[in-house]
C-alpha cells in the first residue's frame, strides 16, 4: 500500500430536499473510495447542515489514482425505523483530485441516485491528496443501509455482517467506552427501542465519526490536540530541519539559513537626465511606473524637473511574476491624465542573478523609447538584477506584496517596511526631598502647611504636607521616577501651600534639568545641593534670573540618576533582559539567538475587502531593547515573511516574544487600533545550544467568548553558545543587578515604574516610521498582567497544588507505610531506616545518588520542544462566561451596579478564605510563642518539666536509640494506634493563641 492519502473535508450542503413529512429532513454524508466507507454524523431537522468534518482514505496503488472513484452520498436519517433515503449524490473521478496546497472548497450540485428518485441542492467539499506522514487514515465504520430496497431486520444483517470486516469485534466496545459518554438522551433511545443492537451499533458509528478528527494531529492530553505544539521539516537556506538538526541540500548554503529563500526581481530607478518638455510652458512633472505583468511600482513625482533623481528600489516576488517583460515608463503628471514620455523595456530571462556578498550592480544609462520602439530624447539611470531577502537592497524596498495583482494604487511603504528599533535607555531617577528655608507664603499670618510636587514628563508625585512652626519644613522623602536618553525632559520641584480643601498655591518652583544630574553606578553617597526657588516657571528655567535676585526660598533636594539598576520595562516573569543601566556594568555575551519567522497559516480575517474576508499581517519579536518588525503581507490569510534576525544573548533566563498584528493603517482606517492576532513567548534556557527548533505554534487568544485559536505561526529558532564557560559561570550570578539586592524597591514601586517604563517605550517607539503603536507595545511587554483575574488566581492556586503535589504522595505515601497497607513495603522501610540511623553518614550520598538516578531517568523523557501557552494550565478551556467579562473589564469598572456587586461579593468570598487560612497559620505559630508565655501557667509547667526531663534522657541515650524509637512509635501497626491523636497534638492544639483578643 502507497503512502499517499486521499483527505475529503465534508464542509455543508445546502438546499436539501425536505423527506421527513415536516418540510425538512436529517442529512449525513457517506462517503465511498477503493472499497472504503465513512460516515459524518447526523444533523436533526437541518435543510442547511453544516458538517466540517474530515476523513482520509488510504490508497492502495497511487498510480491506478486516475481511475478511482469518490462517491459522497447525502442520506436521510429515518429514526422510526433506523433507515435511510438518498437526497443526491456526488461523484469525482481521481484526475480532479489536487494536493493539499492547490485544494480549495467547491460546492457540488447533488445529482439523482435513480431515474426514480429526486434530487436537488449542492455539497461542499474539499478534495486533495497528502503523502503527510503524521496523518493516520480513518477508521472504517459500519454504514446505514438504505430503506428502498432492505428492511431494518436486513439492515441490521446488513451491520452485523460489515463490523468483522472493518475491526476485531471487542474493539467497538472499548472504543465506543473512550470515545463516548452515555447522556440522557442516549439511554432514552435504549428504553424507545426494544432491539438494542441494532441502535447500539448506529450510535456507535455516528459518535466515532463525529469524534475522528483527533486522531488528525497528536498533541498532549492536558490541552485540545489543534492547540498542541506541531515540529515541522521545512526546507531553508541551510538545508532540510530534521530533528533539530540541518541536513544539507544540493544548493549551497545562504547566510538567511533559517528561512526558505525568496527570489526577487530588483529594479533601482536612480535618476533620469535631458528629458523633454510635455507642458506648454516647456516644463515636466516626471515620475516613473514600473510594471511587470499584473504588478506595478511607483515612485513620487517631482514638479518642473528635467534632471530628477529617486534612487528607490522595487521588489517583486518572482513565483508571482507572470511575464517576461519588465517595463520601466516614464510619466508627465497631469491632473486629468499622465502623458506618456518613454518606456525602457528589458527580457527577463537576460536579467543578471546576484548573490551576496557581491557587491551591488552599477546602474546603467538607459535611452527612452516610444511606444514603437523608437529611441527618443532623455535617458534613464536603472539596474535590475535577481536576488533574494539577503539583499541588503530589499528592507527599504517597495514590496509587490504591498499591493494586490491589478491594483494601481500601492499603499504607502511607510506602513509595511520592515524594520529594527531600539527601545530608548531607561534610567531610574532618585529624589530625595529634604527640606526647604525661608518660604514666603501668600498669608503673612500664617505658617504654610507645605508641600513639594515632583514631576517629570506625566510623572507627578507628591510628599506629605508639612505645618512647622516656621518657615522651614522638612520632608526627607524619597521618590523614584523613570527617565529615557537623551534626557530632554526637566525635574520640576514646586512647593504648595494648602490653604484649605482644593485650594492650593504656589510657593515657588525649581527647575533641574536632566543632563546636568549626576550619574552613579553603584550606591555610593551624592551629595544634596540647594535649589533657588522661583515663583514663575520661565523664571525657574532662566538660570540667570537667579543672579538677578539678592533674596531666595531654598529647596534642600538629593537627586542622581542610578545605572546600578536595570529598569523593568516588562512583565518580571517574561524579561528579556536583566543588565543594568550603566553600560559599564555589562558582562559579555554568551551567546547569540536567531529567529526566522517563516509563514503564519490559517488566519482568521480581521477584515472585509471586495466583499471577502482578509488581513494585513505583521510580526513583530522583541528581546532585549531591540524590537523587529516583518514587513506586512497584505491580502493573505496565509502569509510568507522568510525573515531572519539575531541577538545578543546576555543571560539564558530570559524570554523571546514574538506577537502577529493586523495592520489597520492599511485601507483607510487609521484611527483605528492595530489588532492582536496571537504571541508566542519562547525562554532562552530551554533551548538546547545549536539545534534549530522548527515549529508551527498556535496562535491563542482569550477574548470574552473564550479561547480562540486565530492561527499558527511557524518559526525556525537556534540558540549558539559562544562561551560555553561564561554561560554556565551565569547559573551562579545574582538574576538582577547588584543594587537590587542592596537598596531593593517595593513591589508598589516595582509595578508603578514598569506602568512608566512602558508608557515612555511605547511613546519613543510611536513616534518611529513605521510606528509601533502604543497597544503593540503593552501587548508585547504584557503591561496589564498585574490586573485582577480570577481566571489567573485559579490557575496559580492549582500550580502551587501541582508544585506541592509530589510532598503531598509522599506524605500520603508514608502514611500507609506507617499503616502497614502493604506488610512487605512498611518492613523494607523499617530496615532502611535501621540502615540510615546506624550509619548516618549515608543519608545525604543516598538522598543525592537517589535524585541524580531520577535525573537520568527522565533524560529520556526530556521535552524536545520548547514549552508553549496552555489552555488547560491557564484555566481558559473552563472559564465561565462572566470571569471573563469582568476580566476583561475595563480599570475602573463600567459595568453596572448590580454586576459589581456581584463580583464584589465573590471577591469577598474568596479573600474570606484566604483571610481564615492566613489566621489559621497565625495561630499556629502563636501556640508555638505560647509553649514558654507562661500564658496558659500549667500547660507552660508541663511543657518545661519535659525539657528538663528530655534533655536528661537525651544526655544519657545515644542518639540512634532515639531515632530507632521514633521511628518504629511513627510506623507501628494499626493493633497499636488510637482512634483519637497522640497525647503531643492533644497539647499543642490545647494551647492558647491571641484570638481571644481579635475584635
């Protein structure tokens, strides 16, 4: 048997012919191909099903194809008698039969299966042929006869008889016990239908059939299989990806070597010289359209030029290329029509190739022609040649993926480039806010209840109001803010004098400007300075108004900007970089991580164009500070970026993200947000060095519906260690710089710096061309994973289970040791003990050598793929629908009141919990306070004269007898043990805690 399959996905019919007497009808599919039969499951009372279900057949000789036969059978379902009528059928011979990338869905009109019988209505189906290894052929299934011509006893005959020829007889009940769930309404035909075989069988094959499609895709139990991880082999630069590893090809190799190559058609208009006069003032508006088939490029126009110059370069992709002649017009611009000025026409199959690193070709001077082919007045300065992504010519390139084939208007590049942006350097600013002298306030008859407000940029942050009694108050407060290079913003100190509720004035303000604060690494002392303040702000920001003026308020302040720090730009548990600020701080790299993002598929359209639904793709991939942005693919649910990126690695626990976008600038919607499609989030140190891990990952997304899967994006990744050393001398070092251990923020001040951090990265980043927009950037850097979800605190509550789970067996484990459930068990552990108690010098080899054994066990079963986003582990395949509304509620709410009282109340009954286990723990550790208190005088007595009499029993015994009497007390049998607890429990639960005195 060949290894070729042939896939059918039934996707629907409509227009059916109603059978039932009701105007309607129960249609399913048969479908039948070299002596094989499936079945889709039945849809109740539907003129319009709609099935999406898929099947593949084996095919036992590939090159008989041609002359197999599919037959697909529309019936309807007779529940009274469990038979069949035909509605129509289809019928394709095995020359209509494609691969799976050229197969589309075509809807077939049903045909009559008799001259008798009436059809009616058309069948949508999916028809291709894949040598997918992966792909297991369906299982056969017992089909429905039909009532024209047998009854339900010879239908019945008819199952029976076909179950041996398809599988062992046993293996429906097994199958049938896995694959279904009884339900009411199934143990409802049970009682309705005296003969029980006959409806078991019929509901057997429906239900194997509805559940096949998992057997399509392997994937792990814990999560749906579509959103498991799927390793692929493609074919790249390098060679074929097998395992992880390059199995190099015939061609040689490039240097993109994690992407596919994709020939381009390169055409560099530079400029153009002694033009003709169109206009009759003797002037020209020149541009230049370059067309190759259906695809067309232009450059801007100058106004009244003769000699201009454009030097700009267009791409265009060669499998789309559908001439053999590239045509280069020169065009006067005119306002109703362009005049024609000349034309440079070249043969593509004369077009030089190059490869890189040749350098780049020379521009030749080419003379214009008309449309005959007669040369005219002017020349052209082109060069066209053949190349690849790798031409350091093609990022700044116009793109033909930018436009449509036959679409003359191109969208502006600004918007589909690729592009790599640095994020701005960060730099945590310190404040400390000592004291001021000589304040004069408005009201001469009062002492100011004083103030300072700090700000930088939009940051503001205030210091407690201070009533001395006098003019110098003093604060010797701290705050921290968050400032980017080249420091344009200023640090702006103004005093306030609260003269009542929401009234406030003015004192005065100093102005210091950024650049001019000192610089540390480290938590050496800075030395405060006086600040002269002013009652204006332009008088602040005037440095000589200050030696104008004899008389001055002072502001006391301590400011310096700390390198020592790296500034969490990004969710803590996903940082993609740890170093600090100051650059001189910075260890060298371990290694170096590459990334080619090839192809994402199966898209979900993000919008309608010409009636249809498409989208406007991006990825961008962000680690460390630099980000990347692919160019977009416009039109295409199925896009091809084949672009390559690398990085500087600097630590292994750190997080690469990669995000898919769909351009909203694009097709006039720019005040529209830009629309996340999916990331993948990839962690350094679970990269084995030098393997190349070809993926195609799921893009998830929780929206308030639930979980969507709107895609699959396929990367190629390699992680290269350039010192093998310095990266495992890293596993020792601190995970964040030194000052975070020496002068250590707040959580408060963690996340309220990160919320800055983010809003200053994704402003710079705006402001670039192409703009990452501000929701691209919270996106990727995760900015609202600190909100409230009780999706995330489930999910968190049963990771900590999973992580205490392994004590929890052990503990659970010992007890039915020490409960003697299994006599030879509970005597091996009496003589381990023994063994460990005589020689105690073998409890830590043996505790060592027993994980170092585990280790190298689960070598074999160590993850070949890195880990990726599961529903199941997040708790989203669960969620209710309204944890995910007020997850995605807006800060603050806007939900009515009804609803936050809801959820109020259930937060209330959740923290109730927590707050009785957080008083449980107090307890205990109160009733350990209590032993020696003297709070409870008898139960302190008691516990002291055992001390004493412990530490005489303990001075004259040795040491193993009392361990080889603890333990045996521990594991004695159950003849032996008491219903209620031991004697020591009864005291310690018998002593007091401070919940007396609790209101």
């Amino acid at each position: 048997m060949s290894s070729f399959k042939l896939g059918v996905e039934v996707v629907s019919a409509h227009d059916l012919v109603a059978k039932d007497g009701q105007g309607s009808s129960n249609p399913f599919v048969e479908l039948h191909f070299d002596n094989q039969r499936f079945r889709t499951t039945t849809k109740e009372k539907d003129l319009n099903p709609v099935w999406n279900e898929s099947f593949y057949f084996n095919i036992s000789d590939s090159n008989n194809l041609s002359s197999l036969h599919l037959e697909a059978y529309v019936y309807n379902h007779i529940k009274a008698n469990n038979s069949k009528t035909c509605l129509g059928k289809v019928c394709l011979t095995g020359t209509s039969f494609v691969p799976y990338s050229d197969a589309v869905v075509l809807h077939y009109p049903l045909e009559k299966q008799s001259i008798f019988s009436r059809a009616k209505g058309e069948l949508g189906l999916k028809v291709f042929v894949t040598d997918d290894p992966s792909i297991k052929s369906s299982n056969p299934l017992p089909v429905m006869e039909s009532s024209l011509h047998k009854d339900v006893g010879s239908a019945y005959a008819k199952i029976q008889n076909s179950v041996p020829d398809s599988f062992p007889k046993e293996k429906p009940d097994k199958r049938h016990a896995f694959h279904h769930l009884p339900n009411a309404n199934h143990s409802q035909q049970k009682r309705n239908f005296p003969p029980a075989p006959p409806q078991q069988q019929m509901n057997y094959g429906v239900h194997e059939m509805k559940f096949e499609p998992q057997h399509m895709f392997s994937g792990s139990s814990s999560q749906p299989p579509d959103y498991a991880l799927r390793e692929t082999s493609p074919f790249l630069g390098g060679g074929q990806i097998v395992g992880g590893r390059v199995i190099r090809g015939d061609r040689p190799s490039s240097t993109y070597d994690l992407v596919e190559q994709m020939r381009y058609l390169f055409v560099r208009v530079v400029k153009a010289q002694d033009l003709p006069s169109k206009d009759v003032t003797g002037s020209l508006d020149p541009f230049v359209e370059v067309k190759v088939g259906n695809y067309k490029g232009i450059t801007k126009h100058y106004e009244k030029k003769q000699n201009p110059e454009w030097n700009q370069v267009f791409a265009f992709a060669r499998e789309t290329l559908q001439s053999s002649v590239l045509e280069v017009v020169l065009k006067d611009k005119n306002l109703v029509k362009d005049d024609f000025v000349g034309i440079v026409r070249f043969d593509l199959h004369e077009v030089p190739t190059r490869v890189p690193p040749d350098s780049p070709l020379a521009p030749e001077w080419y003379r214009l022609e008309d449309k005959k082919g007669e040369k005219k007045k002017g020349e052209l300065m082109l060069a066209v040649w053949y190349g690849t992504q790798a031409d350091e010519a093609f990022p700044d390139a116009w793109n033909s993926d930018a436009i449509a084939p036959g679409d003359s208007t191109s969208i502006s590049s600004t918007y589909i480039r690729s592009k790599v942006y640095h994020s701005p350097r960060l730099w945590y600013v310190r404040v400390n806010v000592i004291e001021a002298q000589d304040l004069v306030p408005a009201d001469k008859n009062r002492f100011p209840d004083a103030y300072v407000k700090v700000q930088i940029g939009n940051q503001v942050l205030k210091t407690k109001s201070v009533q001395p009694q006098n003019l110098n108050p003093i604060w010797k407060e701290e705050f921290m803010f968050v400032a980017s290079e080249p420091f344009e913003d200023h640090l702006i100190f103004s005093v306030e004098d609260r003269m009542g509720p929401n009234k406030d004035e003015t004192i005065g303000k100093a102005v210091i400007p950024l650049k001019s604060v000192e610089r540390r690494a480290d938590d050496r002392i800075v030395r405060p300075r006086w600040y002269n303040l002013e009652k204006h702000l332009s008088d602040a920001m005037d440095g000589d108004q200050a030696k104008k003026d004899k008389f001055h308020s002072r502001l006391h302040v301590c400011v310096c900007l700390d390198g020592g720090y790296h500034v969490l730009d990004e969710s803590t548990q996903y940082s993609s970089d740890l170093r600090p600020t100051a650059k001189q701080l910075w260890k060298p790299s371990i290694g170096v991580l590459e990334l080619g993002i090839l192809n994402a598929d199966g898209l979900h359209p993000m919008k309608t164009r010409e009636g249809k639904g498409t989208s406007d793709t991006y990825c961008v991939a962000k680690y460390g500070p630099k980000w990347i942005r692919t160019r977009t693919i416009v039109n295409s649910l199925n896009p091809k970026y084949n672009e390559q990126y690398t990085w500087e690695v600097y630590d292994p626990a750190t997080v690469l993200t990669v995000g898919v976008f769909d351009n909203c600038q694009i097709g006039g919607s720019d005040g529209n947000k830009d629309i996340k499609i999916g990331k993948v989030r990839i962690r350094i140190s679970t990269l084995e060095t030098g393997r190349v891990y070809t993926h195609c990952y799921p893009l998830l997304v929780l929206h308030p519906s639930g979980v969507k899967k709107m895609g699959e994006l396929h990367l190629a990744i390699r992680f290269s260690s350039t010192s093998m050393l310095n990266m495992v001398f890293q596993y020792s070092r601190p995970l964040l710089p030194k000052m975070h251990y020496k002068r250590p923020l707040s959580v408060i001040q963690q996340d309220m710096l990160r919320h800055q951090a983010v809003n200053i990265v994704a402003a710079r980043l705006g402001r670039a061309e192409p703009p990452l927009k501000r929701e691209v950037v919270e996106y990727m850097s995760d900015a609202n994973a600190h909100l409230w979800s009780m999706r995330r605190t489930k999910a968190n509550f049963l990771r900590l289970a999973s992580v205490f789970s392994g004590l929890f067996a052990v503990g659970k484990w010992f007890g039915e040791v020490c409960m003697w459930k299994n006599p030879i068990t509970t005597v091996l552990v009496h003589v381990l003990f023994v063994m460990l108690v005589c020689f105690p010098e073998l409890i830590l080899p043996t505790a060592f050598l027993y994980m170092f054994l585990i280790g190298v066990w689960n070598y074999r079963y160590r993850p070949m793929y890195p880990p990726h986003m599961n529903t199941s582990l997040s708790c989203a395949d669960a969620v209710s629908p309204d944890e995910l509304d007020e997850e995605f509620e807006s800060f603050p709410a806007s939900r009515s009141s009804d609803i936050i009282r809801m959820r109020y109340d259930r937060l209330r009954s959740v923290a109730g919990r927590i707050q009785t286990v957080l008083g449980d723990i107090a307890t205990q550790g109160e009733r350990l306070q209590a032993l020696l208190s003297w709070r409870d005088p008898r139960a302190t007595t008691i516990f002291v004269i055992f001390c004493l009499t412990a530490a005489i029993v303990l001075y004259v015994t040795p040491f193993q007898v009392l361990a080889l009497l603890a333990v045996f007390y521990f594991m004695r049998h159950p003849r032996f043990r008491h219903k209620t607890p031991a004697a020591p429990i009864n005291f310690f639960r018998r002593l007091p805690a401070r919940t007396d005195s609790m209101l």
